[in-house]
C-alpha cells in the first residue's frame, strides 16, 4: 500500500495544494476586502484584529487538514495491516481504502462546509452588526462564510474518522505489552495533533471575539460551549476504543494472574511446612511483582501536564470574554 500514498493523496482534494489554495484564497481575499470597504466607507477600521486573528486560525486549520491528512496516508496502511493481519493483505488494502475515501469525502466535506459557513455567515444578520450599512454587513458575512467553510469541512471529517475508529477498533487485538505499535501509535499520534490544532484554532477564534462587533450574549457563549465541545471530543471520545481495548485486556491479565495467585497458595496451603524454602514463594513473589507493574499501566494515551497545559491554552483564551460577559452583566 505504500506505493500507492502519493496517489492517494492526489485523490482528495482538500490534502492536494491546490485544494488548500482554494480554501484559504476566499477568506484572505473577502477578509481584505472587508478590512478596505470598512475603510473606505466609514474612515477608520474597528476590527483588523478580528480580521486578522481569523485569518490565523483559517490558516491553522488548512495546514491541519494537510497535516492529518498526510498522518493518515502515511501511518494508516501500517495499521490496517497490523489490525487485519488474521486477514488477506488485499482485504486491508481494501478497508484502507474505504477508509480514507470515507473521511476525505471531497462532495460531503464540501456540503458540510457550506451548510456550517451559511449557518455562521447569519450571525452578523441576527446580531444586527453593522445594521447601518448593508455592504459591510454582507462583506462581513462573506467572510465568516470562508472561514467557517473550513471549519465545517474539517468537523465532518473529524466526526467520520471517529464513527469509524469506534467500528473498527472492536476487531482489532491490541496487546497489553506492545501498547506502542502500529495499531496504537496511529490513533494515539492522530489524536495528539488534533488535540494541539484544535486548542490553537479554538483559542484564536476566541480571541478574536473581543477585538470584533460581536456583543458577548448566548449566542456568542453558546459557540464558546460548542467549541470547548469539540476540544474535549478530540481529547476523550477519539482515543476511547484503544482506551476500551486496554483497559479489557489489562482486567484480562489481571484476573490472569490473580488465577495462578490462588493456585500457588491452594498448593502452599497443602504444603504448608515446604511453603517457606519451595519454587513456590518465589513463584508469589513474582506474580505479585508483575502484578504490581500491570496495575500501574496507564491505559490513558495523555500525560497529565500535556492536557493542563492544551486546556490552559482555551481557558485564558476564553476568560477575558467570561470576564467581560460578567461585567456587562452586573454593571451595564
């Protein structure tokens, strides 16, 4: 199957360059011409770094599709054929390729991308920005679109990669004491990267909240929620069914050996005057070593300052607009 990657790559259109042309290309361009009607028609520019912190985050995600993108096509054929390797190489290939061609759906991430861009680009319309002057109002709307465009491509994607994963992993075995393989390492690391891109695209875009019109009320909290969703999906709903299979196989080992625990003592219990100077204890001693060691595996593929510091990121991005939203509450 590896032959066959700078193939595959061509086959979806948001991975190749001329797709990710075609995603940032609209949002710089309607950004700019936000920014020079806003300035032409009113003398000054209130929100350039709203403009440009959307701009960031759209760019952040772009190379985050690319990146995903290439982490699938070059880490999953390892992993299909480690996962099926009970079946034929050609079944994997296969699967494989169902895969990828179910997660980069160029038509449905497209029509995603639409329906998620039309549903943000009304949020000036309904939140009556610019009511004064309907061309900066449809400009800003633009805008939004584009960026959301990407966002909503890139969430169909992340929601058909995990709908997979959790049908696939079942059938896969995943041994306790290779929990770093190729079945492992592919989900673990795409997981990892999601968790850094959408902690940075989250962070931007609440950011931008404050240097925007936007008025911090439920709408503009209720995306916050949503977003904050979102990371929190990426960081415990995508690892869950390699979690799942751990935890099942640790359980497995450790009713294993407690099995044998009891035997050895059944046998010490018959033997008690041998028991102290027989293979026995040492047999014990050894069980509960290893025993021991299981318990202490940690089936969670995270280390702890790893999420603190990704959750960090999100929390004092999004506090100045909790502590604006209590101000504006409490004191007009």
């Amino acid at each position: 199957m590896k032959k066959d990657i700078p193939l595959q790559e061509q086959r979806f259109f948001y991975i190749r360059k001329t797709g990710r042309l075609l995603l940032i290309a609209p949002v710089i361009i309607s950004g700019l011409a936000y920014v020079i009607l806003q300035w032409s028609l009113t003398g000054q520019i209130v929100d350039t770094l709203f403009v440009g912190l959307l701009f960031g985050a759209s760019v952040i995600l772009v190379f985050g599709i690319y990146m995903l993108g290439s982490h699938l096509i070059m880490k999953s054929p390892a992993f299909f054929l480690a996962a099926f390797e009970d079946q034929k190489k050609m079944d994997a290939a296969k699967i494989h390729a169902d895969f990828l061609q179910l997660i980069f759906d160029t038509k449905k991430m497209t029509i995603t991308g639409i329906l998620y861009g039309l549903l943000l680009a009304g949020s000036p319309i309904v939140l009556e920005l610019w009511s004064e002057n309907g061309i900066l109002l449809f400009n800003l709307s633009i805008f939004l679109f584009f960026v959301n465009f990407i966002t909503g491509a890139a969430l169909y994607s992340l929601v058909r990669f995990i709908e997979k994963m959790y049908r696939i992993t079942p059938f896969i075995h995943i041994d306790l004491w290779q929990a770093n393989s190729d079945k492992t390492d592919f989900l673990l690391g795409m997981t990892r990267k999601m968790t850094v891109i959408a902690s940075i695209y989250i962070s931007l875009c609440m950011i931008s909240i404050l240097f925007s019109k936007f008025p911090i009320n439920v709408m503009i909290l209720s995306y916050a929620a949503f977003s904050g969703l979102i990371f929190l999906t990426i960081l415990i709903v995508t690892p869950a069914p390699v979690m799942k299979k751990l935890k099942q196989a640790k359980m497995e080992a450790l009713t294993e050996l407690d099995l044998r625990i009891q035997e050895l003592f059944s046998v010490g219990s018959k033997e008690n005057d041998q028991l102290g100077n027989s293979e026995e204890l040492t047999k014990l001693r050894n069980l509960f070593e290893l025993r021991e060691k299981i318990e202490q595996m940690n089936t969670f593929p995270f280390k702890v300052k790893s999420i603190l510091a990704a959750l960090s990121v999100i929390f004092f991005s999004a506090l100045p607009v909790i502590v604006r939203t209590i101000l504006d509450l409490f004191f007009g």
